[in-house]
C-alpha cells in the first residue's frame, strides 16, 4: 500500500529540506573564506616577522649564508604557503621529507646562478663558461631528481636569526635633547 503525502506536508519537507541545504552552503562558504583569511594573515605575518629579523641580522648571517637561500625563503617557500598550504591543510611525513630535499636542492641553484652572474666577467675571461655550466646542471639535476609545510618550517627557520642591538638606545646611553647644539 503507497502512503500518500499531502501537498503541504510536501511542500514543509521541500521547505526543511531546502533550508538545511541553503545553511549548509552558507556555512561551508563562511568556513572556506574564513580559512582562506586565515591562512592569508598568517602569510604576511610570517612575512614580515622573517623581514624584520633578517633586516635586524648582523652581518654575519649575510657572510654565513648563501644568497640563494635566502632569496628562496622568500620567493618559493613564500609562494607554498601562500598558494599550496590552504588548499592541502595536511600532508604525510614522507612528503613533507621529500619537500625538505628538494628545498635543500634548490638553493645552490640560486647561489650558483647569483655567482654566476656576480662574477660572469672573470668566468668569460678565464674561459670557465663550460665548467660552470656543468656545475649548474648538477645542481639543477640534483633538484628536479626530487619532487609541503616545510616551506613553513624553513621560513621559522629565519625568525630564530640573531639580532643586532636595539635600534633605540637606553635613557642613560642618550645624548642631550639639543645634542648637537653647534657644529
């Protein structure tokens, strides 16, 4: 025997049910841009805190530290977590490993490009073009032989530098006011 569902009872059930997919959709686009805001915030604070710290570095990291590394924390590694990390939230160890591989692999790409081009007098006048392209395509090997959050672990990385003195002295280190009153 069929049971037969009157008309406004129908329709009350169309109702429920069109509003529980109505609220369903708000609240899954409110928690999308919510996350999206998130994770966009964090970006630039993470930015900007390795920013300061390495403008606030002695010199000695600048010396310790190929310039290829550092411009990659701020160009690759940036861009993962801008562009890969909201969408992915999670990933699995072994990728993450895989990642750091690659991160280390890239860098003495950018190193050598940057030497490369810092100092493309002296390897044209000693002939040394082949060798150094040699050497970059080993470099660039080693990079493509590998294939995410790791790009957030090596930018933490920056934030623990070593920071000069404070850019405003104590009371008792001061000169006066009206310091210097001739000269």
């Amino acid at each position: 025997m069929a049971s037969v569902i009157d008309h406004d009872t129908r329709n009350y059930y169309v109702y429920i049910y069109s509003g529980l997919i109505g609220a369903l959709f708000v609240t899954a686009l409110m928690r999308s841009t919510t996350w999206f805001m998130m994770c966009m915030r964090a970006s630039v604070n993470l930015h900007n805190s390795i920013f300061s710290r390495l403008l606030r570095a002695p010199i000695a990291v600048f010396d310790n530290n190929p310039i290829g590394q550092m411009l990659n924390r701020f160009s690759k590694d940036m861009g993962i977590v801008d562009e890969m990390l909201p969408t992915t939230g999670i990933y699995m160890k072994s990728a993450r490993d895989i990642k750091r591989f690659e991160g280390i692999t890239r860098s003495p790409v950018f190193t050598h490009v940057s030497t490369t081009l810092n100092g493309l007098d002296s390897v044209r006048a000693y002939g040394a073009q082949e060798a150094f392209e040699h050497q970059y395509y080993i470099y660039q090997n080693d990079h493509t032989a590998t294939c995410q959050m790791t790009s957030v672990e090596r930018i933490i990385e920056y934030q623990r530098l070593p920071q000069e003195a404070p850019l405003d002295s104590d009371d008792t280190h001061r000169p006066p006011p009206d310091w210097p009153s001739k000269g």
